[in-house]
C-alpha cells in the first residue's frame, strides 16, 4: 500500500535528483513528495544515501509507532535525530568552531 514519504535535499548529485524525480513530485528545489511502496521508498533512500557525498537529505514517512511517522537522515548538518525513549526529538549540535564560553549566544 503506497504512503505519503517526503524527502528534502541539500547539494546532492543530479543524478541523484533525477532518481528521486522520477518516483516523486518536486515542488520546490530539492523536496520531494510522493506516495509510494516502502520497498520503493526503501531503494530511493539507499541511493540517496550511498550517494550524498557533502551533501545532506531528510526522509519522513509514516510509521507504526506514537508518532505514527519516522525520521532518518544522511550527511552532515546542524540537526540530528535523537531517539527519547521512543519518540524522535531533534537535537542541534553546536557550529564548527563554537567553544563554551566564547560565544554568548549560538546563532540562528
């Protein structure tokens, strides 16, 4: 049974936005949305995940769990996934180069 899965990339290679193209509908630059299998959904993440080099992407699709959504990641970036006794909360590491007491306040 196909489910709703969207995806979000950040300087990932064109071949890589063509594959994802193909499966899903992109209405703005580097989102994706589509309702597809998980199998589909499976093997599009597994090329966008072998393949995102300095990028980064985000995959949220539905799930049987309290959120009744997951959320996976590749690349680097500021925001990880953190698992909090089941539920998946956000976490944000702090920029290169931030050290305690040198900055008074993180920037946006």
């Amino acid at each position: 049974m196909p489910n709703l899965v969207v995806i979000s990339t950040t300087a990932v290679p064109d071949y890589v936005r063509g594959s994802l193209s193909r499966w899903l509908t992109e209405p703005a630059p580097g989102l994706y949305v589509g309702s597809i299998s998980a199998r589909v959904r499976d093997e599009l993440w597994n090329q966008v995940a072998d393949a995102i080099g300095d990028g980064a992407a985000v995959c949220v699709h539905p799930s049987d769990n309290e959120q009744r959504y997951t959320i996976t990641t590749a690349g680097q970036r500021r925001r990880s996934v953190l698992d909090f006794e089941g539920l998946q909360l956000i976490g944000f590491h702090a920029p290169a180069g931030y050290e305690d007491g040198k900055n008074e306040q993180l920037p946006f």
